[in-house]
C-alpha cells in the first residue's frame, strides 16, 4: 500500500493500523526536519506565528526594516 500498489481501503484492520503508524512516523519525521523560519528569511518573507500567551507576533518583518536608499 505505501508503494502505490494496493489501495488502503482493501486492507485488514491489522493492515490499515499498520500503515497508519508508518504515516505517522513519516509525518514526524518530517515535521521535525522543517525550519520554515529560515526557509522564509532565506526568501525574503515575513511570517505570522503565535507567541506564548496566543498572541499574533509577525516574525522577519521585512516592512520594518529599512532600504538600502535611507
């Protein structure tokens, strides 16, 4: 099923479970290999995330930062 070849629907429980936890693990994985703060610093961008107490805080605000011309 994780290579394409057979459709999750098909599967046992047992199977489904099974492939549900590798999903999972991949997810994860993944999430944790992400740094989107520097993907968007690297790309010029401004982001907006949550601070501590649920607070919107804009992050790299590039609107902020002066230009070369001042």
């Amino acid at each position: 099923m994780l290579a394409g070849e057979e459709s999750y629907d098909t599967l046992e429980h047992r199977d489904q479970a099974v492939v549900r936890a590798s999903w999972d693990e991949r997810i994860t994985e993944r999430i944790a290999s992400l740094d989107l703060a520097a993907e968007f610093t690297q790309a010029g961008r401004s982001w907006t995330e949550a601070d501590e107490q649920g607070n919107a805080v804009t992050r790299n605000d590039i609107t902020s930062v002066p230009s070369a011309d001042q």
